[in-house]
C-alpha cells in the first residue's frame, strides 16, 4: 500500500518562529502565552471594577450615614457627641436610629430635642436674681405706694405676663 501515509512523533515538524536568541517557540506556545495574557488582562481588570465598585459602595453608605445622622442629631442633640461610636454601630450592620439610642442609652446621654426644649423651659421657671420692678402708672415705686396702689399695680403686672403666680 504505497498510498498510505505513515505518521509518527518522528516525521512531525513543528511550524516554527525563529527567535534570535536560539529559543524556538511553536504556534500552539504562542497561542497559549497570548490565551494566559488575555486572561491575566481580564482578571486585572475584573478586580479593578470590583475595587471601583466597593469604593463607590462605601463612600454611598457614607454619604447615607451623614445623612441619617444629621437627621437624628436633630432628634437627639447629644447624638453628635458620640458619631464615632454610632457610626462603628452602623457598619457592623444597625440601623442607624437604633445605632443612636443604644449609645446614647449606654452613656445616659438619651434625650430628645423636646425633652431638652422642655428641661430648658422648666429650669427658666424658676426665675433669676434679677428683680421684677413693680411700678405704677404714675411711675411710683412700691415704698410709696399705698396698698390698694400695690395691689392694682400686681394684678396689673401679672396680666401682663412680668410675673407669674
């Protein structure tokens, strides 16, 4: 059977690229460097979107933080004092709210805007060391008054809101 061809390892040549430093490299070395560069290449990539995106992520989460927290500083002023301490809360994964009352619960620093408004308001009751001065409509002073005089000019003052009872 002269037609039949006879192949083995020996009468296989490989087609190659002469390099000038004696190396010889095949077609099928050359495909697979390029394979493994391009792929290399993608995974660069890859990992440089998922950088970009974890980094986007956390500066929106930040964003968010400042946002609520500015909110609930509003609600509870003493909120700003500890924003640290909130904020390592929030990263472990609370909501921010409950992040705020555990801390400020924790430090006894929980009061709201209204229950701060209401202590102000309670405390300025109690009146100051200043005087309230009683005087007439004739300008005399309460020494000289007669007391029908300083009555009158006590009613007077109380329904205008100088002194309470």
């Amino acid at each position: 059977m002269p037609d039949e061809i006879n192949i083995n390892a020996a009468n296989v040549v490989p087609e190659v690229d002469g390099q000038a430093d004696g190396k010889v490299e095949t077609k099928i070395d050359k495909r697979i460097k390029d394979a493994l560069d391009k792929k290399t290449e993608a995974e660069t990539k890859a990992t440089d979107a998922e950088n970009r995106a974890r980094i986007a992520e956390e500066k929106l989460k930040t964003m968010e933080f400042e946002n609520k927290h500015a909110e609930l500083s509003k609600k509870y002023p003493k909120a700003s004092e500890f924003k640290d301490k909130i904020k390592e809360l929030v990263d472990k994964g609370y909501d921010p709210e409950d992040a705020t009352v555990s801390i400020l619960s924790k430090n006894n620093a929980l009061q709201t805007a209204e229950q701060t408004q209401q202590a102000k308001i309670e405390r300025s009751n109690f009146g100051g060391s200043a005087s309230t001065p009683i005087t007439n409509a004739d300008g005399k002073s309460p020494k000289d008054m007669t007391s029908s005089e300083l009555r009158s000019a006590l009613i007077e003052a109380e329904r205008n809101g100088e002194i309470t009872i």
